[in-house]
C-alpha cells in the first residue's frame, strides 16, 4: 500500500522543555564527541570525562547533575550547544529508528515534540532520508 511521504517538521517540532535533557545515562558520548566537547569546555579529555562523564557499560555517558538534569543543562539551556553530542544534535532522527521504528513511539512517550500518528514505515523512511543527507549511511 503506498504511503505519503512525512516531512520532518510534520513528525517533530521541539517544544523546549528539556525533558530530554533530564536523567541519567541516556546521552552517550563517542569518540569525537569527547575531543571536541573538551576542547570547548577547555580541559583535556581525561579530565572532561573525570569531571563531566560516567562510565555506562564499555561506553561514557554525561553525568548528571544534582538537580537531575545533564551536567550541561544550566538555566534551561545548553551549555555546550555548539558542540553538544550526536545523539542531542540528531534527536529524535536516530538510527536506531530507522532500524527500529518502534523505538519512536516509545520515545514519544518522554517526548512532547515527538508525533506519533504516522505509520513505522513513514517514519523510518523519514529518518533514513534525513540520516543520508546528514552523511550518516549506518554504524552507531
Ligand atoms: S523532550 Fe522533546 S520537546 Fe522536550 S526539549 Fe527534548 S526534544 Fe524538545
Ligand atoms: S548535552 Fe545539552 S542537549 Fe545534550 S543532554 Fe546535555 S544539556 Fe541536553
């Protein structure tokens, strides 16, 4: 059966609240995200990850702050924006869901800017767009 084609405004429009910002564990940091977040924050990887990071599994994730929010969630906003995580610059238009389409309804739950009356397959066919015109052609 064919299917109309969703845009991305139509499937998410970020409403600011920060909830994706609140929690722990969820915001892993790769490689590249570590070098340049450090150097944004001005101090050394190792002592980015001592001071910023906890471990989680094999991984890194940011830590979280007393408040229950990331480190890096200061005054409602983002205090390393310009240099923020993959998954915080992609969100909610990861590859997991393009592999996973599922996983956005149960994103949607903790996401209010997330829509969810769109089939699995329109949705997935709209992330795998985005994610190859980002140049993400898979891994991660
Ligand atoms: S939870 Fe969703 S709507 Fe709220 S700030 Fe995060 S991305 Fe935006
Ligand atoms: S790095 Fe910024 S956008 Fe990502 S979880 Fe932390 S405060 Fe939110």
């Amino acid at each position: 059966m064919y299917e109309t084609r969703v845009t991305p405004e139509a499937l998410f429009t970020c409403r600011q609240c920060g909830d994706c910002c609140r929690g722990f564990g969820g915001t892993y940091v790769s490689e590249s995200d570590i070098e340049v977040i450090a150097r944004y924050v001005k101090a050394s990887p190792e002592r980015f990850l001592a001071r910023y990071c906890q471990p989680s599994g094999s991984r890194w994730v940011l830590g979280q702050g007393a408040n229950g929010y990331c480190v890096f969630w200061r005054d409602g906003l983002c205090a390393i924006h310009p240099v923020k995580p993959r998954m915080c610059r992609e969100w909610p238009f990861i590859r997991s869901v393009a592999r996973h389409p599922e996983n956005w309804f149960s994103m949607a739950a903790s996401c209010p800017g997330m829509r969810t009356e769109f089939s699995p397959q329109q949705i997935a066919q709209c992330v795998e767009r985005i994610l190859a015109a980002s140049g993400d052609h898979g891994g991660g």
